[in-house]
C-alpha cells in the first residue's frame, strides 16, 4: 500500500533526525488503520528508543504488546532503559505466559 510506505519512509526520515518532538507529531498523524499494520509501530517505538525517549513511550509500548503480540515489538520493549524495571519485568513476563498460554493450546 502506498500510503503505508509513505509513512514508513516518513518515520525513518524522523527517526535519523532523532528528534522525539517530530516523530511524535507525524505518528499522531498517522491514521489508526495504518499504526496496526505490521512493521509500522516498531519503526516509530525505534525511532523513540533510539533519540532517548524509551521511558517516554514505554507503557505505550506495553499497550500495543497487549492488543498484539509481536516478536519485533518484544525485543524493543525489552531494550528500554526503564524507570521501573521491576514493572518493565512484569510486563514481559505476562507477555511470555501469554505466547505459552497461545502455543499450547
């Protein structure tokens, strides 16, 4: 789809620029239907992480983890300097009992 990889380009371009400010603004612009789509939040929760606002969008990151369990999105979670850690570590450990709970069943 072209305006996903309009976005998708749009983010990295914010992203090398490492201004938390602007990519906050574009990804407000992003329309719903296109945050969902695979691959587009892990570029903006990156380009957070990378420009050091990872504390920043860390409970925004769990609630996306929440709706929709992904590998990529896993793995930047857990790359967070967090404030809270031990909550940091609840979250993934949730997360994990709830992929078990998918593969077993």
């Amino acid at each position: 789809m072209l305006e996903t990889e309009a976005y998708s380009q749009l983010l990295k371009q914010s992203a090398e620029k490492g201004n938390t400010e602007e990519i906050r603004s574009l990804w407000s612009e992003i329309p719903d239907y296109i945050k969902t789509m695979s691959g587009i939040s892990a570029i903006y929760f990156a380009a957070m992480i990378d420009a050091g606002a990872g504390a920043d969008i860390e409970q925004e990151l769990a609630d996306t983890l929440s709706v929709n369990w992904d590998e990529t999105l896993l793995v930047l979670f857990g790359s967070i300097q967090s404030n809270d850690v031990a909550k940091q570590l609840e979250t993934a450990e949730n997360g994990l009992m709830c992929i078990r709970k998918m593969l077993c069943c």
